[in-house]
C-alpha cells in the first residue's frame, strides 16, 4: 500500500478538520462551489468523486460481468437489505430515538422532520461511493458494477413508494432530474471512459493496464480527501451553530450503519459468499445516495427544514463510518482468498 492509502483515515480527519476551517475562514468561497450545481449535484464534487470511481471502472471485465448470473447470491443479500430491511430499521431508529430518547431536548415537530430526512437516507442505496469502497476492500469490480446498477434500475420504482408509505405522505414525487444525472455523471460517464481506456491500454499487455490503474491509486485518494474537504466546508457554519442537534441526530445514523452491516455480513457468512462479493454487498447497504435524499428533503420540507438537515448529517457521518467498516473488512479477510480474488 502507498503512504495515501496506508494513513487513509488520518487523511481523512485531517480534511475533515480542515474543510470546518476553511469553510469558516472562506465562506464565500465555499458558497460559490456549492452553488455550481444542477438538479442538487454539485459538479465540483462529482468530478473529484469521477476521479475516484475511474480507477476501479477501468478494472471492469466485461466478460466477467456476464457470469455474474452464475453466482446470484450476492446480488439477492443486496437486494434483500437494501429494500426489505434497510428503510424500516432507519425508520424504527428514528422513531426510537426521536419520539421516546431524544424527545426531552427535542420539540415534536422538529422531531418529526428528523425521522424524515433520517427515512429519505434510508431508502436511498448509495450510487457514487460504493465503487471507492469497493477498491478499499479489494471487491469484484464487476460484481460491484452489476450491483450498483440493478440497485439504481430498482430505485426508480421503489423509491417513491416506500418513502411515501413511510413518510405517511401521498404526493412525493422522485426528483427523476437528481436522479438520472448522479447516475449519469457517477456510474454511466466514467464506465463508458474506464471501457475505452481498458481497450486502448489492453491492446499492448495487461500488465499496462495493471500498472496505469496502480498510477491513478493516489489520484483516487486525493479526489476522496478533496471530497471530504469540500462536504464539511459547506456545512461548516452548521456544523459549529448547531453541534448538540448534529450529535443527537448522528446517533441513530452510526448505529444504523453498523447495524445494517453486520446483518449483511451475518447473511453474506450464512450464504458462504466470496470474500470480494461480501464485502461490498455490505457496504453498498451501509452507504446512502446522499444527493437523492437531500433533494427530496428540500422539495418536501424546505431548504431549512429538519429534514434537510438531517440528510446532510448523513453526509457528514458516511465517511467516517465507512472507512472504519472498510477496515473491518480488511482485517476481516480470510487468509486463504488473497486481496483481489
């Protein structure tokens, strides 16, 4: 491992300490970048998170796409967690916390709007992210790739009816534009640029696509860092205004990453699956499609609501988390299926 990858997490700390200063100490700047967005994707962070996922999309065989079918198990405890299990623990949590624990430093009505941006998180699988992870752990990238997808085909049917019948709500609507551009920008774009320059590399030896994707490693560090750095930049004044509601809300978030993860990982055991294909089926029902939920929170209860707020807590809880279950996976691996089986 190079010096990025092997001090990840302090990296990380290190930009999420330096994203809250200067977005303090700038602003305006900070303003200005969050302001570069369409239908609620920033473009600035969708070409650092491209520079991450690009990597990991130039290790896509497409040969080895089409055996997946072979082996649909992985697929199946997806699925299964992400849409049978993982919205209704996150609404439970929510309830939980913010109806009986929390209510004493909670008024009902912000209480309320809590659990709903903390529902809106919950029904939303993770789109970008989960390619980062995914390398992180040495997953099957192919394997990865069909998950995304069949999560994201899934989503377009899903995601309305289940928040809805959560949300207790009968007019939400997808916003389609959020939607189909983080789908575009995060998993359609780079694909399409990780096929070519797998062809064009592959015509002189496998060994110089090996060698290139090892090139990028740092490149795909940094754009996480810079990530990082630009989240807690734009949340920064939030962050510091209001810490004790940040915290409350952050509880029932943390748990249920953890929880969800170690119910995936129960099932992955139970289903004897690969080590390369469990680790990403776990991680891929941890993380949250963040700009989705983010987008319907602000459509639904405003732009100031608890809702919204309570989305971009999940923002600012992913990271951290992740990486922690990144490394548990790591130290997870059996000894018999080396890193890249």
């Amino acid at each position: 491992m190079g010096l990025f990858e092997r001090y990840l997490t302090l990296w990380v700390a290190l930009g999420i300490v330096a994203g809250v200063g200067l977005g303090l100490a700038m602003p305006g700047v900070f303003e200005a970048v969050a302001a570069l967005e369409i239908a609620h994707v920033n473009l600035v962070v969708a070409v650092f998170i491209w520079v991450m996922i690009y990597p990991m999309m130039i290790q896509i065989d497409w040969s080895a796409v089409k055996r997946v079918g072979q082996r649909p198990q992985g697929l199946v405890l997806t699925l299964v967690v992400n849409w049978l299990i993982k919205p209704f623990t996150m609404a439970a949590l929510g309830v939980l916390f913010f109806q009986y624990i929390f209510a004493p430093w909670v008024d009902p009505q912000s209480a309320r709007e809590y659990i709903a941006g903390m529902i809106l998180l919950g029904v939303a699988p993770c789109t970008a992210m989960v390619f980062v992870w995914s390398q992180l752990v040495k997953g099957d990238a192919n394997y990865t790739l069909v998950q995304v997808s069949v999560n994201d085909l899934i989503m377009v049917v899903a995601y309305a009816p289940i928040a809805a019948f959560l949300l207790g709500v009968t007019d939400l609507s997808v916003p389609w534009e959020t939607l189909l551009l983080s789908t575009v920008l995060y998993v359609v774009l780079p694909l399409v640029a990780g096929m070519a320059t797998r062809q064009l590399l592959g015509r002189k030896s496998d060994h110089t696509v090996a060698d290139f994707v090892a090139r990028l490693k740092p490149w795909s560090v940094a754009g996480l860092i810079a990530t990082v750095v630009l989240l807690f930049g734009f949340q920064a004044r939030t962050i510091v205004a209001q810490p004790l509601v940040i915290a409350l809300i952050a509880v029932p978030l943390v748990l249920q990453s953890y929880g969800i993860f170690f119910i995936t990982w129960w099932g992955a055991k139970w289903l004897k699956l690969r080590h390369d294909i469990a680790g990403p089926a776990c991680l891929i029902g941890t993380s949250n499609f963040f700009e989705l939920a983010v987008a319907v929170a602000i459509s639904l209860f405003g732009l100031n609501s608890g809702a919204a707020l309570a989305t971009v807590v999940g923002v600012l809880v992913e990271v951290p988390v992740m990486l922690s279950l990144v490394a548990l996976v790591n130290a997870w691996r059996p000894a018999t299926e080396p890193a890249g089986a």
